[in-house]
C-alpha cells in the first residue's frame, strides 16, 4: 500500500499527465477542444480524482478524530489512576497514621483512667473501625498489594475475599504472571480483572465462577465465566462505566478481549494480552 505522500505523487503524475494530454490534442484538435469526446472524458477522469480525493480526506478525518478520541479516553484514564495513587497515599500516610497516632492516645488514657468500658473505649474501637475502613478505601483507590505481593497474588486474594464475603465459588486457577507486564499494566489488568467480578458479585446472582489465567512467551490469557443470568447488550446496560472502562483499559494494555453473554446463560469474557 502507498503510504499517504504517495498517494499524492500518483494523483500529481496523473494530471501532469491529462494536462500533457490535453495540451497535444489542443494543439493537434481540429475543432475547439471542449466540443470533442476526448475533453468530456478527462472532464469525468478528473471530476472522479476530486471527488475520491475528497472522500479519502473525509476518511482519513474521521479516522483521525476517532484515534484522537481514543488517546484522550486513554489519557484519562491514565491521569484518573495517577491521581487515585496520590490520594491513596495520602489517605493512607497521613490520615491513616493520625488515626494510628489517636488511638494510642487513647489507649494511654483508657489505661491511665482504668476505664476500660467506658467512652474511652468506644472512641478507641470507632477509631479502629476507621483505620480499617481508610485502609479499605485507599487499596481500592489504588491497589499497593500488588507491589507487596506481586499481581498473582492480588488477584488470587481478590477473589477469595469477594468469594467470603458473597458466597460465590470462585474456582481460581492462575498461573503465575508477576513482573510480565509493566507497573501501570499491572494496574490496568487489576482492574480490568476487579471490574469483571464486581460485575460478578453486583449483577449475575451466579452461584458459581471460574477465573483461568494461563501465561504463554508472549500473552496472558485471560478466561471468567459465571453461570450467573447473563445479559443482552442493550443502551441500557451500557449505562454504568464498568464495561466501557474495561474496553478503554483493554486498548491502554494493547490487549484484544471478547465476551459472550446470554440472557438466562451467564457470561463469559476472554481477554488476551501482550506481555512486556
Ligand atoms: N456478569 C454479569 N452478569 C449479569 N449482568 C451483567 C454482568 N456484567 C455486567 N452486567 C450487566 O451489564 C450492565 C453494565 O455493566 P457495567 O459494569 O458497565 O455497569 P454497572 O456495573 O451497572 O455500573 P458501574 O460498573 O459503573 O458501577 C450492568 O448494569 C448489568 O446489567
Ligand atoms: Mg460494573
């Protein structure tokens, strides 16, 4: 194929030539040139030139608008995980650690006073509860297990604690895929992964689930089904962002995924994806 310069050059050459054309029959022409079938000829070839220069440069706009809609989603996305990770950190570093500071302040004190059942105590147990909670909020901003534990782990994890906490039987079978992807890759396929069994555990009412990850040279694939009630893709399941996220997050890893689900039949979704 031409790349697009190239294409210019043909076009170029091709009215170089019916101009060189057109200036030999004028010259050999017995009758003006416009009253001869040849001029209404190359008033056609060139009509058709314009008119497919036209509809190539309609394409090519389109085709650039799209890709730079994708690279701003991308872009997006990219930011919104920066910023998650920043105020993570902080929620974790700095209010997570004043809490800390409180409730050994408290503790002094309980002991001090001997009041061990008292206000004191109450104060100091709803302090812990929001330790907890703060912990809780910032690993879903921003997952550091994976840093600690590698992302096999992570997701290994992940499932067991959603299959505690909702009663689905997660069967997990993951080979181990810790330092194929980059660090912000790592991210995306979390939450790519994350996403699905939210989906999972919020939508489906599945009893069972199944998440088979196997790693080969160059891929990971990626295999989750429930036997859940399944859905039709409709505008309307398109409200929420879950599943756009997940394609928009597919493209950022350069990864191809495919999903099927059927009303009454649960879902499957296969997500391939290049390691580093
Ligand atoms: N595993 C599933 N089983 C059944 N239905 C599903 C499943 N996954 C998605 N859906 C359907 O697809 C819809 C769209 O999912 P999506 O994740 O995009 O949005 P959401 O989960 O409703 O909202 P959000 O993810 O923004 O919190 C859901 O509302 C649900 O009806
Ligand atoms: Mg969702």
């Amino acid at each position: 194929m031409f790349k697009k310069s190239g294409y210019v050059w043909v076009i170029a050459l091709l009215l170089l030539i019916i101009a060189a054309d057109g200036y030999y029959q004028s010259q050999s022409s017995p009758v003006p040139i416009w009253q001869t079938e040849w001029f209404l000829w190359r008033v056609c070839a060139v009509v058709a030139i314009i008119l497919g220069l036209l509809y190539y440069g309609y394409i090519m706009a389109g085709k650039k608008k799209q890709k730079e809609f994708e690279e701003f989603k991308a872009k997006v996305l990219e930011a919104q995980e920066k910023e998650w990770k920043v105020i993570a950190g902080e929620l974790h570093d700095s209010i997570g650690q004043n809490l800390s500071a409180i409730n050994i302040f408290l503790q002094q004190n309980i002991k001090a006073s001997s009041n061990e059942s008292g206000n004191l105590q109450q104060a100091s147990e709803l302090v812990v509860e929001t330790i907890d909670e703060v912990r809780r909020i910032s690993q879903k901003l921003y997952p550091k297990q994976i840093e600690r534990l590698g992302l096999t782990v992570s997701i290994q994890a992940m499932a067991e604690r959603l299959s505690a906490a909702t009663g689905i039987k997660f069967d997990v079978q993951i080979e181990n895929i810790d330092n194929v992807l980059t660090r912000e890759n790592e991210v995306q396929y979390f939450r790519i992964i994350q996403e699905i069994l939210n989906n999972i555990i919020k939508h489906s009412g599945a009893k069972n689930a199944s998440i088979i990850i196997k790693r080969s040279i160059m891929f990971i694939t990626t295999e989750v089904n429930d036997d859940g009630k399944g859905f039709t893709v409709s505008p309307s399941s398109m409200l929420g962002f879950g599943l756009l996220n997940i394609e928009e997050r597919i493209r950022i890893v350069k990864g191809v995924y495919d999903f099927k689900s059927e009303e009454g039949k649960g879902t499957d979704f296969k997500i391939t994806i290049p390691v580093k």
